[in-house]
C-alpha cells in the first residue's frame, strides 16, 4: 500500500537535506534519460504534436494534407453520431466505473468483516478470486467469450435461459439496436467487477479491527459500520478505482470491435471506435485526429480533475 | 478518534483473540448463511462462462447441435480446438505474443531504472516537470498517437512488424514504470551509494551493481505487469500486425470471432485458447500480482 500511495504522488518537494558532496541537480544522471528521451520523442511526443496538426486538415492518408484550419472541430459539434458515441462513453463509464465502485465496495466489505469474520479468510479469499477471474483476461478474449455466449443462434445464453423456462426472454442481445448498449455495458461489469474488490480488500487490511469491534459494542449496524469506518478508511482507492476506471471507459475499444464493432448501425459506437473507422475505414484522417485530439484533451482533463480533488481531500 | 473508543477497539480485540482461543465462533446464523449463499452465487454466475466455455470447447458438433450448451459433453473430443490450433496455427500466435510482451517487459523495465535511477537517485534538475511528461504520456489515449505512429512506422519500413510493437509497447510500459519507480528510489537509502562512491565505484557500476539487486522485488513485480499488460493489448497490435504471420493471441481472437466459418464448438474453442494462457500467468504469478495489483492501480 505504501508503494501505492507514494507511486499515486510524484516525490515532489523531497530535498536531501545538507548537500552530500553530490553536484546540485545531479549533473551527469542526464545521460540516464537519453535513451527514453529519444524514444518518447518518437513514439510519444511527435505523433502527438503530429495528430494535433492533422486535426486541422483534410487528410486521406495519401498526397498533401490541406490546412482547414477549424473546420474538422466544428463539424464535430454539428455531428450527431459524435455526440451519440460520447452518450455511449457516459454509459460505459457507468458500467465499468460507477456500478463495479459501487457493487464492489460492498461486495470488499462483506467479504472482509462478515464473510471473513464467520466462515474464514479462505472462503473470502476465494470468493474474491471467483470475481477476479474476469478480470485477467485480455479485454478482447471477454469479448470473445461473451460473442460465444450471446450468439443469437448457438449462444449458450439464450439456451440457459430456455432450460430455466424463461425461453420468451431469449434475444438477439447484440443485434437488437435498443439492447445492444445495455448488453455491452452488462459485459462490461461482468468484466471490470473484480478489479474494486481486490484493491479495496487490500485497502481494508490497513482498518484496525478493533474499529469495527468497538462500532458493534457500540450497536452499530452494518449498515452504518459501512458508511462510517469503511468508506472514509478506503478513500484513497476508491478515487483511485474510480479515476483509473474511468479512463479505461474512455479510451474502450476491444469490446466493441470485437462484440459489435459499434453497431448494430451506430448503437454501440463510441468515440475510440469512431475515430478508428475515421482513420481506416472512412480515409478521413483529419477528423479522426480531430476525435482523437478532443478524447485526449477529456481524459486529460478527467485525470486532472480527480487529482486535484484528491489533492484537497488529503 | 475518543480515547474511549479507543479503549473499547482494545478491549473488542482482547475479545476476539479470547472467542479465537475458542475456535471457531459459533451460532453462524440463517442470515449470515443468507449472506454466504448470495455471495456464492455471485461467484457462480461470475464464473459460468469459464465454466460454458470449457464445457462446449470439448463437444464435437453433432454433440452440441443436439444436446445444447449445457449438457455434459459425451467424451473429450478435442477437435474443435485442434481444428481452430491449426486454421489459424495457434503455436505462431502464442509465440509471437511470448516475444512481443517478452522483449517488451524486458526492454521497458531497463528504460524505467535508467530513468529512475537520473530522477529518484541523480535528482536532477526539473525532475518534476520530466514525471509530469511520463504521466501524460501515460493517460493519453493511444487513439491520439495511433495514425502518425502507423504513418512513421510505414516510412521507416517497420509496418506490419513485431519490432514496431515492441518499440512502442517498451515507451509506453516504460513511462508508468518511471513514474513509478522513481517514487520508489526517491527513498533509497543514500548512504549505501556514498559509501560506494567513497570507493571509487562509477555511477554506472553503482546503479548495476546496488541499485537494481537491492531493487530486485520491485522490479520483478514490473517485468510482470510489463509482460500481462502488453500480452493483454489489442487496439494497437490491431493496427500494426495485418499479417496473420506476425498476429498476437488477441488479435488473432478478436478478429475472428463472429466469422461464418466458426461454428459453436469452433467459437468456443478459440475462447478457451484465449483464456487459457491468461488465467496460466494468473496462477504462475499469482503471488507477485496480489502484491502488486494495488501497485498497479495507478495504471
């Protein structure tokens, strides 16, 4: 956890005390940077400045970009399938952000001081690992598995459904246009549900017991043992499950390539996709930049934003 | 917090040890079996589909046209994963994973200590400004660095390889490892490296020969996460591996799913062939990643 913590915060303001007979600022430890200066460079920095300056032109790939100043980023603002897809991003960040933070602050927390209290560590331990299980996946293999299971024709859902005797609520879950949404981000919490419950559990082992004894004596309930000690006791993961969820809801791109490649039509679309059909499929490079550009600028900002509230928190 | 409850937390873990002497509590309750049964139902409907998978993975297709998804496969009949193996020549894939993510969690982990070593121990000057550069570098989208990168690797002749990958993979890896391994050496004990250079040991030989043994737990938890997360990619090698010959699992996988050709036991079996090597690494470092998972968290 101490790692976490300080890994969350750069070491700032950690001056050696009284000089050592080192050289100030460290002269020759430049060197050590040169390698990862000259790749960041050209993998990093470069296309960066390279995409910005693309957003700005029409651009099919081949020949001479034209300048076109603006134009890319106000026909972003009229496009109704770009606002679509950002809607669909809110949805996903719902799915893998909001509803596994939730759930799964529950689920640490009657893992740790019930199930664990009354039937063992091992049995929470292996719970935990049953919902981690997901997660270790390649988010594309989730997909690829939730593609076998949702197959409207042999998918093993519809059948599971039909032994039950719930066969009348069979669907086509990804070709259906009003169901196809729901069905990813139902995929998705399926995926993402382990990752808060084993960072929080690691958070709780920090808690004194003696807390959630003393609370009892006291006659609290659960309930209230939830909200007063182990909530304020995790903060610090739960901003960072949130924040790191978050960003990976923005930037989500396997699942829907390999479970509905944005459709059916443009109902699971969503901006990483949509730039990468701008990019690839559709030669318009410029706007795809221009897509690219503005969901770099968000995560960005999103980042930014949840560091300084935790900034303040402290 | 009162010195009351601070009496009570001492007397309540008194009691505890003194029920723990005991053995274990009694009178588990109809609620807290409730509890349990919820929760293991959970953890039942979370792993179904492993389960399914597995299941239907070992099926011929005539077993499964007729008897469905859920019944017990009739026998262990391999052929649909020895068929998807050899359609797609599977071995080649997983090779190709093994080298890309390999090189990778090697390369990016000694970028990360070269790094580390000029910020967390050389201190230079604008180190923050350099972390704040490697943050960045991390939370950007690789949607944004995608065109120019597959525009540039197609003027160097790098398109389509393995090598391209691993180049980008090794900066990308390695900017997180920076940030953070810097974290980490910013508190490594100075007066082991004064003594050292008290004999006359070069910075170079420092950083080789104390630095990175006395790091050896940190950096192994590293090349892990290195090594899963850059087996785990897929919008990149995506792009940059259009030839079946250079494809990763994952691309490999996610590209044919939902293809005419697959057919149920098919789909499921190439769903197992994902799964597979992903939960062996979970097992093989499960250890190192429960230690470090909350150390990946900032990823």
């Amino acid at each position: 956890m101490a790692a976490q913590a300080s890994a969350t915060r750069p070491p700032k303001g950690a001056r050696t005390p009284g000089s050592t007979g080192r050289p100030r600022g460290g002269g020759g430890y430049w060197i050590y940077l040169a390698p990862s200066a000259v790749l960041f460079l050209a993998v990093v920095i470069v296309p960066f400045l390279m995409n910005v300056v693309t957003s700005f032109t029409r651009w099919t790939g081949v020949g001479t970009p034209r300048w076109i100043g603006l134009d890319n980023y106000a026909r972003l603002l009229r496009d109704e399938i770009f606002w679509t897809s950002f809607r669909h991003n809110v949805a996903l960040i719902v799915a893998m952000a909001v509803v596994p933070t939730v759930v799964g602050l529950v689920l640490a927390a009657a893992l740790f001081d019930y199930i664990g209290r009354w039937f063992g560590a091992r049995t929470a331990s292996a719970l935990r690992a049953a919902y981690y299980l997901p997660q270790v996946l390649p988010v594309a293999v989730a997909g690829v598995v939730w593609g076998w299971m949702l197959n409207p024709s042999f998918g093993a859902l519809n059948q599971l459904l039909e032994t039950v005797g719930l066969g009348s609520l069979a669907r086509d879950w990804l070709g259906d246009p009003d169901l196809a949404l729901a069905t990813v981000m139902a995929v998705m919490v399926w995926f993402q549900l382990g990752y808060p419950v084993v960072i929080f559990m690691a958070g709780l082992q920090r808690v004194d017991p003696g807390l959630y004894e003393a609370a009892e004596i006291d006659g609290a309930s659960w309930w209230r043992r939830f909200w007063h000690i182990t909530v304020p006791q995790i903060r610090p993961e739960l901003f960072v499950v949130l924040l790191t969820c978050t960003i990976a809801a923005l930037k989500v791109f396997g699942p829907i390539f390999v479970l509905t490649r944005g459709g059916p039509g443009r109902a699971t679309n969503v901006p990483s996709y949509f730039s990468y059909q701008n990019f690839f499929q559709k030669a318009n490079v410029g706007y795809g930049s221009a897509i690219a550009t503005v969901l770099a600028v968000i995560i960005v900002v999103v980042t930014f934003l949840f560091l300084r509230v935790q900034e303040r928190e402290r | 917090m009162t010195s009351l409850s601070v009496r009570r937390a001492a007397s309540a873990r008194r009691a505890r040890r003194e029920r723990r002497e005991h053995g274990r509590v009694t009178g588990a309750g109809p609620g807290r079996w409730a509890v349990l049964a919820a929760m293991a139902l959970l953890a039942v409907a979370m792993l179904l589909p492993f389960a399914l998978v597995t299941l239907n993975a070992l099926k011929s297709p005539a077993d499964y046209s007729s008897n469905g998804p859920l019944g017990l496969p009739h026998g262990v009949h391999l052929d649909g994963i020895v068929q998807f193996w050899q359609r797609v020549d599977f071995g080649e894939k997983l090779l190709n994973s093994l080298v890309i993510s390999g090189s990778v969690a090697v390369l990016a982990v000694i970028l990360s200590v070269l790094n580390a070593y000029a910020l967390g121990i050389g201190r230079v000057r604008g180190r923050l400004w350099v972390l704040v550069l490697f943050l960045l570098a991390n939370t950007l989208p690789q949607e944004a660095l995608v065109y120019p990168l597959y525009y540039l690797a197609k003027a160097a002749g790098l398109y389509d390889s393995r090598l391209a990958v691993i180049i980008i993979f090794t900066v990308i890896q390695a900017a997180f490892g920076t940030y953070l391994l810097a974290a980490v050496l910013g508190g490594f004990p100075k007066a082991i490296i004064e003594a050292a250079a008290m004999d006359g040991a070069s910075r170079w030989r420092i950083l080789w020969w104390i630095v990175v043994p006395i790091s050896r737990p940190t950096l192994s938890v590293l090349l892990i996460f290195f090594f899963i997360w850059t087996w785990n990619e897929f919008f990149l090698p995506l792009i940059f591996l259009i030839s079946n010959d250079n494809q990763t699992v994952p691309v490999v996988l996610g590209v044919l799913q939902g293809e005419k050709m697959m057919d149920a036991t098919m789909s499921s079996a190439s769903a197992l062939l994902g799964i597979v090597p992903a939960v062996a690494f979970f097992l093989i470092f499960q250890r190192t990643l429960t230690r470090g998972i909350t150390v990946g968290a900032v990823k």
